[in-house]
C-alpha cells in the first residue's frame, strides 16, 4: 500500500469541492478559507447525500440536503434544524488522510510513513485511460517512487511526473506535472499519445 494521488492540487482551489472515485469508493475532496485539502467519504452521516453536492463557506463544508456543517476535523459543528443543540462529538463525517506534494493531492490507504517529497511543477491535466496501471509502467520504461503510485518519465522529450488512481478494474485516472516550464502544450499531446498506446495494448 502506498500513497495515492487523486488529483492535481490546482483542480481544488478554495472553497470548491470534487467528486473523486477510487476503487469504485466514492469520494469528497474539497478545500477551505485556510487551504488545507480534506478528503472524506463522499456521504453526510445523516441521510446519506454526496457531501460533493454541498458547498464551502469559510472552513466548513455544508450538506446541500439539511444544510448540516461540517468543520474541517470532520466533525458535524451544526445542524440548523436545531440550532441550539450541542451537537455530539460522535456525528461526524469519514475522513481520510490527505496530503499534497509536487501539485498532487494524495491519500493515505494505511501506511504509516510520511508522504512523498516530490518536487513542485508545471501542472498539465489528469486523464481517464482504460487500462491498467502495470501498462503503463511498461510503456513508460519507469519504476514507482518509493511509497506512492507515481512515477517519472520522458515523453517526446519532456520531464514528466506521473501518478494515477484506479476508478475500477481497467480504469485510471492519469495525474500528470511537468518539471519543463513552458512545455504544456508539448506535454498534453504526448499525454494524449500516451493513452491511446495504452489503451491498444489493453484492448
């Protein structure tokens, strides 16, 4: 097990939230006032709505469906039905550990060493590919950084870091920085190359 990437940082800016699927697990990750990227169980303990339907004020996240508020800790801080309960420490929402490194915003899926150091670059896209992770390891000519599901490579001659996550069987999503400045437009075509290769070697 290791950490694993789920989205590029610049595509959860404050005070938005985005519904990610790992491993057919549905997903919330969103980011307050403060900055710090949360993410938890894409489900309100009360009713069971996608806490990606609700929306960010300050650093809480608020269910669209009762409008119960939850603090960046996960606990439920408010329910405005009763606006005077107390509410108990108990009700709050599933969260996972998260971090960021180099542009990528990661979980932990139960390890306990500390998230990778990857240097910061150049974000360019994430990508769906229908294939499988070890596919792509093949066709890069590249090994995993230790401890998270990423990778480094070259293609068309730029410096690329790469991590995925796994929607389901046979489908990625594809992460992808570029340690070249001024190289985006070169960098996605050959993204874009890159998924159709992998995707006839999977078919």
């Amino acid at each position: 097990m290791s950490w694993i990437p789920l989205a590029l940082s610049r595509d959860v800016p404050p005070g938005t939230t985005r519904a990610v699927i790992l491993d057919g697990q549905e997903l919330v990750l969103w980011r307050g006032e403060a900055g710090t990227i949360q993410v938890w169980e894409d489900r309100c303990p009360h009713r069971g709505m996608r806490l990606s339907f609700g929306f960010v004020r300050g650093d809480s996240l608020n269910c669209l469906y009762h409008g119960w508020q939850y603090g960046a800790g996960s606990r439920c801080m408010r329910i405005p039905a009763h606006p005077d309960l107390e509410v108990p420490p108990s009700i709050r929402a599933t969260a996972l550990e998260a971090s960021e490194s180099g542009g990528f915003i990661l979980i932990d899926r139960g390890e306990t060493m500390p998230p990778p150091a990857i240097p910061a670059e150049t974000p360019i896209a994430s990508l769906a590919i229908d294939a499988e992770s070890g596919t792509l390891l093949q066709l890069c000519g590249a090994k995993l950084l230790a401890g998270a599901d990423v990778f480094e490579t070259r293609l068309d001659g730029i410096a690329l870091t790469l991590g995925w996550h796994a929607v389901r069987s046979g489908h990625l999503m594809l992460h992808a920085v570029a340690r070249d400045a001024g190289a985006e437009s070169r960098a996605l075509l050959a993204l874009h190359d890159l998924r159709a290769s992998a995707e006839r070697k999977a078919a």
